[in-house]
C-alpha cells in the first residue's frame, strides 16, 4: 500500500494474453515461465537431481502406462482461465489425438507430480491448493530433500481431503489407475 492506503492495481493475465504475448515473441524460447493465477512465475532451473527424478519416474510411467494412457512431462495443463502450470510429469487419459486441440485438463489428469527441491514451500502452499481448486483427483508432490513422496487425493476446497506420505522401500500406486505402481527406492536411485 501506498501513504493513501490504497494498494496499487495489479493486471492479471489470462492464458489466452499469455499465449498472445507467447506468439508475439516476448518470451524466449529458453525462458522457463508459467502461468498461475493471472501471475508470470519464473521456474526454478532444473538440478541434476531433479531431472534424474523426473527421468526415473518417466522410465517407470511409460512402462507402466503403455497403451493405456498419456506420459507427458514438463507440459502445460490448462487449469482454468488464468492458469497454466507446467508440472514436471502428469499422467493423462488416452486421447487419440494425443491432446493436440487443447492441454490436458483437470477431468483428463489421472496424476499430477512436482518434483521438488527449491520449489517445496512454492508446491504446497501456491500449486496444490491451485490444483485441488481447478479439481485435479491426485498430487504427488515428491521432496528432494527429504526423500519423499507426498500424494494428496480427493480434492475439496483449496486442499485434498487426503494425504499420505511414502518414503524409500514402499510402492505407491494410482489412485485413478491402481495397476500403476511406482517403487520409490526406483525413483530415488
């Protein structure tokens, strides 16, 4: 706020300006940016380790999901009008056009993951409450740190109704694809 009291007017953007500003030449195709709720966010670079997890877990959900449903990492899901997050791997159901008319949305979404390092406190506290809004049915969000994987389900509000923390040595499977299995100690190598 300003001496007034008056707080100044912020512009938010929806994803039709953000894709306008895209085709317009803006961004450069090396920037990592997204869209959350009307806001450009800067996306953290990504480490060594972060991409070894989102390799392992590509390695893993594409064996797995072969022929019955869409791997897709680092993409963009649209969420609602003023949001497009690129999360690091999202499983989505088998469409015959591989979502080329339009970014999965959140009844296409069987799993949703952020991989995350930097980005913890980001993940929890701006994104999965976005998610659980736009109603995304399953979050990962896995902790390089801590060597975790937290799975939210059941959307409600701006929170999961459910959430369930797996750490090395167990296996987690899908919510909305249960023959889908992933063994953490895989996925942390």
């Amino acid at each position: 706020m300003d001496d007034a009291g008056i707080a100044p007017a912020r512009h938010r953007l929806t994803v039709r300006d953000y894709h306008r500003m895209a085709d317009a030449g803006i961004f450069g195709e090396d920037d990592r940016i997204e869209l959350i709720d009307g806001d450009l966010i800067d996306m953290a670079p990504i480490g060594p380790g972060h991409a070894s997890v989102v390799n392992r877990l590509t390695q893993a959900f594409v064996l797995a999901c072969a022929g019955r449903a869409i791997v897709s990492i680092q993409n963009p899901v649209a969420l609602d009008d003023t949001s497009e997050p690129q999360p690091d791997v999202v499983i989505s159901r088998l469409r015959d056009d591989f979502y080329a008319t339009g970014h999965p949305g959140p009844a296409d979404i069987l799993l949703l993951v952020e991989v995350a390092d930097s980005s913890l406190r980001f993940d929890r506290t701006v994104k999965l409450p976005l998610y659980a809004r736009a109603g995304v049915g399953e979050v990962w969000i896995v902790s390089l740190v801590h060597r975790v994987v937290d799975a939210y389900r059941g959307p409600a509000g701006d929170g999961y109704g459910g959430v369930t923390k797996h750490q090395r040595g167990e296996e987690v499977a899908l919510v909305l694809a249960p023959e889908t299995i992933v063994r953490l100690d895989l996925m942390f190598g």
